[in-house]
DNA sequence: AGGAAGATTATTGTATACAAGATTTGCAAA
DNA sequence: TTTGCAAATCTTGTATACAATAATCTTCCT
C-alpha cells in the first residue's frame, strides 16, 4: 500500500499552504498568487486552485471572484465571536470527558498536562503552546464524539495564531497552566459541569484578556491591507 | 447575464448539487461522477471537480483518491455525534437570543413561529419544514453571533435530510409547535437558561426519537451502499 | 499638472489534452 | 462453475491552452 502516492497532491498543498498560514509565514492579508504558489511548490495552477478552494471553504483565506486570494484579516469583533464559540465547544467537550473518558483517555490527558508542566518550569511558552494543544485534543478525543472533536479541532487550528499570542500575555502560561491542573481534576472526578464550566472561561476571551486580544492583533496585521503599496512601504 | 457573470461558475454548481443532495435527488451512497455532471449542467469537469471539492470539505460527499466521489453516507452513531453538536449550537444561539435580541429579531421570531402555526393547523408537514428552518434562523441571527449563526446553519443544512423524515413521525409536527413556542416565550422574557435548555432538548435525538432516526435511516439509503457485506447481505 | 479614457498587461476562470491509477472484462485453468 | 490473471477500458489527477475580466499604464485633453 504505497501510503503517500495515494494522497491527492492537492490535498498536500492545502495542508503545506494552511501551514504557512497558521505559522504565521503567509500573515493576514497576504495575498496568494497561483503562479507564484504553483513555481514555490514546483506544480501547475490547477492543483493550487484545488487547495486554495479549500482552504477557502474551511475559511482561511478568501477568494474574492476574478480577484484572486488573500488570506483571511479576521476582525477583532468576529474572532470573539469564534472564541465564544469556541469557548462552548469545548465546554462541551469537557462535560462528555466527564462522562465518558476511559482510564486511556484519563492517561493521556495527565501525560499532556505533566508535559505542559515540563514547558512551564523551563518557562518556554513556544514549547507551552504546543503541548497545550496536545492536552487540549486529548480532551476532545476524550468527549468521545468524533464529530465534535473534528469540529473542535478545525476551530482550535484556524484560531492558533492568535491564540499563540495570548501566551505570550505575563503570567498568562502560569494561570494556564492552573486551569489546566483544575480541568484534569473535574474530568478524572467525573464531574462534568465544573469541566465544562472550567473549560469555557479558560478559553473564552473575557476582561482583561480581551484587551491583550486586541492589542496582539495590531502587532499582527500592522497595516498589511491588500494595496501592494504597504507592502512596498514596509519594506523601505 | 452580467450579474451572474460576476460570480464563479463553481459556487453556482456547488449551491445546485448541494440542493440536489439535501433534497435527496441525490441521495446518500449516489456515485458523483465528473463527466456525467460536466454533461449534465453543460460544463467541463474543471469547475465541477471545483464544486466537489467544495463539498468534500463541508462533509456533503466523500471524495476518495483516484476512486472518485460519493454522497457522503452518515453512519448513524456519526448522525447522533452530529445531533449532539447540533443541539449545544442551538442552546447556546438560543442562550445568546435571549440575553442579546432586539425588539426586530423578537418581531422575526413570532413571525416565523406564526407561519409555522399556519402550517401545522394545515397539517402540511413539507412546509412546515421549510418554515420550521425559517424559525431557527431567525433565533440563530438573533444570537447576534454572526460566525455562530453560520456554523449553525451550516450544520442544519447539512442534517436537513434527516430532520425532515423526522416530522413525519406521528405527532411530531404538533411537539415541534409546542416546543416552539415555550422557546420563543423564554427568549422573549430573556429567560436565557430557559431558551437554552428548552432549544437543546427540542433538537437533541433522545430516547423514542433516537429509534425514529434509525428506522427513517433505513429507509433512506435502501440498498445504495459502498459497504460489501450490505450489498452482499441485501442481494442473498 | 491633474484627470479621464483608451490601450496594454496581468491574473483569474474555464476548457481541453495528457498521464496515471483503478475497475472491468475476457480468457484460461483448476 | 469458479478462480486467477492479464489486457483493455474507464475515471481521476495534473498540466497546458485559451478566454474573459480586472488592474495598470500611457496618452491626451483640460
């Protein structure tokens, strides 16, 4: 079984193109020529277009009709939207953990939080961002909805950027890291609505963590617009 | 046409074989293949495979390497798992509705609450399906949570084959009307716990109507199976 | 000099051509 | 009759060619 000859090559770029994206290689605004993507990854136009639909259609980029493609700017007032929304989802799928994880899942989920403990120690946030997700799949692994944890999971990832951001916020790994320590708690005492109610402030953006929202993203988009001029300005 | 002209070719192919496959002129298992509907709608199959591809990534079909594209054919444990999600949506667009309606989203509200008590005293269940959808709009967009109200319609879309066998379930038309309206005098009185619980269990799959779902299931994709053993099973 | 209109260029959208893998069909052997 | 294999066919995946629209530049007029 030739695994990776398998894969659309289309399917490929999407997830190299999404790569650069959530990174924060291609930030927002940027906009993604096809010829130029197509010689970047050394293929034609069409497989590009295949990847750039998609992505559109999962919103990372937009694709604005004989216009070509730019990646998403997301305003402020829609990305609390989508941590609002975020936020509940994870409520729910900590309140299913609750319920339903296994001794595996119960397993995991300490493992992924000793090891964001490691990061915090070291005072390492980059690594912290990264078993922080970890620790969060594993809990919506655990809800045992694979629909909700796919759902779950494709928010999670279009909102990474900016969450990377919020750690980098003074004390906000170290407060993390404690929600984190009541979270394992409630899932393992099978108590399912300090879970959820745990997990929905942990994530929503409220008070003071909204300012620091807003503020990381003018270090973001400085003032990238889709005039090719900025670029040209930035650059002098 | 200079209007439709400005929008691409495959948005318009992607809206009409969506249709096709929520109203079930395509139903669940049907093989999508390219040139047959390049012929079909008068195209080449590049916007086509644009289209599918398009709805490969909203879940619709199932695109599988080299093997072409199928309707997407929900197991239902996964149509549960999606019900679920569905029902906290609901609970959190109705606990939002509540909290943050103006006096014209309440206005909108009772008019499609209304419409649907015309259909049910007519006991015309097709439209008050349509209505019914018009009626949950209404309530998503009155969350005033725009990136919520289209992960919720999305969502319903794409359950739209299956909510509609489910009104035809004795009585079910006459509890749908009465939950409504329980739901629209919570929300209006800014009872945001009430509208929540009250939305979630309407939509929720519990109990009766969890075989209701099944059985209706059965009789959707009769014999249109990728599964071997099923075909094997249904031929002997 | 500034602005408007037309021409030019560049980029996207669609169609067709070609390549590669999967399915089917036909045939032979057990 | 059924099973295994191989050739043929059909379908998808990618590349290229062409068409149409938007962006840019030039030129001319005020």
């Amino acid at each position: 079984m030739e695994a990776a000859g398998t894969v659309r090559l289309s399917e490929q770029l999407r997830e190299r193109i999404e790569e650069n994206i959530v990174t924060g290689a291609y930030p927002p605004g940027t906009r993604l020529d096809e010829v130029e993507l197509a010689e970047t990854f050394g293929v034609s136009r069409t497989p590009i277009r295949e990847a750039l639909i998609q992505l559109s259609s999962e919103g990372f980029i937009e694709i604005r009709p004989r216009r070509g493609a730019i990646v998403a700017q997301i305003a402020p007032a829609r990305l609390c939207e989508m941590f609002d929304v975020m936020a509940e989802l994870e409520a729910m799928c900590g309140r299913l953990a609750a319920r339903r994880a296994v001794a595996e899942d119960i397993k995991r989920i300490r493992e992924a939080h000793a090891a964001c403990q490691s990061a915090r120690d070291a005072n390492d946030p980059d690594t912290y961002y990264r078993l922080n997700e970890t620790f969060h799949f594993a809990i919506y692994v655990a809800s045992h909805n694979g629909f909700l944890a796919e759902q779950a999971t494709g928010l999670h990832r279009r909102l990474r950027p900016y969450r990377r951001l919020q750690l980098r916020v003074r004390n906000r790994m170290n407060n993390s890291f404690d929600e984190h320590n009541a979270i394992v708690e409630a899932i393992a005492r099978g108590d399912s609505d300090a879970a959820a109610d745990i997990l929905r402030s942990h994530v929503a953006v409220q008070g003071e963590r909204f300012a620091d929202l807003i503020a990381s993203l003018a270090s973001m988009h400085p003032d990238k617009t889709t005039d090719p001029t900025t670029a040209m300005r930035r650059s002098a």
